[in-house]
C-alpha cells in the first residue's frame, strides 16, 4: 500500500517536478483547494451559529472574518503561486489545460478582489451612529449591491470549479504520487458531504436576514433570495 501511495499516477513516466514548480503547486492548492473552499462553507452554512439567540442575537461576526481571512490569505497564495510560475525556468512542456485554467483562475480571483472593494456601503442600524441615517447599498440593497452579490456568487462557484478542474490537470501534467489525489479527493469528498448535511439542515440563510433579522418591513426582506438554495424565515 505504501509503494503504491507513494508511485506516480502513471507508472510508466517519472514523477520530477522542480522546486519552484513544487511550490507554486503547494501554494495553489492551498489557495483553492483548502482556503477558498472553507471561506464558502462558512460564508454559506454559518451566517448564524447553531448556539446564537436569532433573531434576538444578530450580526454573528464570526463568518465573517473566517471568510475574509481565508479568501483574502487564498488570494496572498494564488499571487505567490503566480509569482513562482512566472519567475521560474521554463518548463520544457506545451501549453496545456493547466496553464490555460489556471490564467483564467487568475483573472476570476482579481474580479473577486476588485468586486469586494467596489460592493459599497453597509448601512444598517448598526452604521447609524455614523451619519445619522441607516441607509447603506448593503441595507437598502440598491441596484449596486444586487449587482455585486449576482456577480460575487456566480463567479464563486464557477472560479471554485474551474480551479479544482484546474489542480487535477497540474497533478496529472506532474504526474503526481497516489497519495495527492486520494488526499485531496478525500478532503473534497468530505467538503462536499458536509455541504450536503448543512443545506439539508437549512443551514444555508440569507445574509440579510442573518445580520438584520426577519422584519418584513426592512428594504432587503422585500427582495427576493440571491443564490440557489438561499433560506429565508418569516417573522413568526
């Protein structure tokens, strides 16, 4: 079992990828298939925590800053990752899949990056001492906020998915030990079950509601959920 594990994917080519080439691998999967991963199972299933009082209790930072720390420490790698690649001897290859996919990775992480600075205010009463107003894009949920939540999750899923696509190209154009793919297939399995238990639990709620509560009379509870699956509870 240990040779085997051990033993590249394809018995009959070497598996000798070089240092710099073994880093930037390191650091991309790091970036997309661990970080990024548990930044949107948090982002989705703990908006509210399983012990907190809501609606009594609103506005659990905790996803939050879970979320922010690993996407923005995933976008950290995936720079590093690019750095590596670029600055590294060239690999005596032709263009494949991988490079191909991992530019477009690239660029969707960037519009992510550049669409978090750009989603505009907050609002909200907890912004209120502010200016003396609640009115906020997030809480008034204006045409540029919906804009961004649109674009912010469809380009989640979708960088999510092409960079998974993309880390099985660069283990076979490697030719990886067993031991990577059954590690990270196990690690996405076990991802994927989670994600399974959670939204068949409800655990998928809607951020409006998680931070403001369920008043029907708030901007952002008279809009529709955005993203499949979103739940959204009455004001009982």
């Amino acid at each position: 079992m240990i040779e085997w594990l051990l033993a590249p994917m394809d018995a009959v080519s070497a598996h000798d990828v070089s240092g710099p080439l073994s880093w930037h691998a390191r650091a991309m999967v790091l970036a997309w298939g661990i970080l990024v991963p548990i930044g949107i199972i948090t982002a989705r299933y703990f908006k509210i925590l399983p012990f907190q009082d809501w609606p009594r209790e609103l506005d659990s930072h905790g996803w939050w800053n879970t979320h922010r720390v690993c996407q923005y420490g995933a976008f950290g790698m995936m720079l590093i990752g690019f750095w590596i690649i670029l600055w590294s001897p060239p690999v005596q290859t032709k263009p494949g899949p991988h490079a191909f996919l991992g530019w477009t990775v690239l660029a969707l992480g960037l519009v992510q990056v550049a669409g978090g600075i750009l989603r505009g205010t907050n609002g909200g009463p907890t912004d209120a001492a502010r200016d003396g107003t609640t009115n906020g894009d997030h809480f008034d949920m204006t045409p540029r906020r919906l804009l961004f939540v649109y674009v912010h999750k469809t380009i989640c899923y979708l960088a999510l998915g092409l960079a998974i696509v993309t880390i099985l190209f660069g283990l076979w154009q490697a030719n990886a030990p067993n031991w990577m793919w059954l590690t990270l297939i196990l690690w996405w399995g076990a991802l994927a079950l989670a994600s399974i238990a959670l939204q068949w639990r409800g655990r998928a709620i809607d951020t409006y509601q998680a931070i403001w509560g369920p008043d029907p009379s708030l901007p952002g509870n008279r809009c529709k959920p955005i993203g499949f699956g979103i739940a959204r509870h009455t004001n009982d």
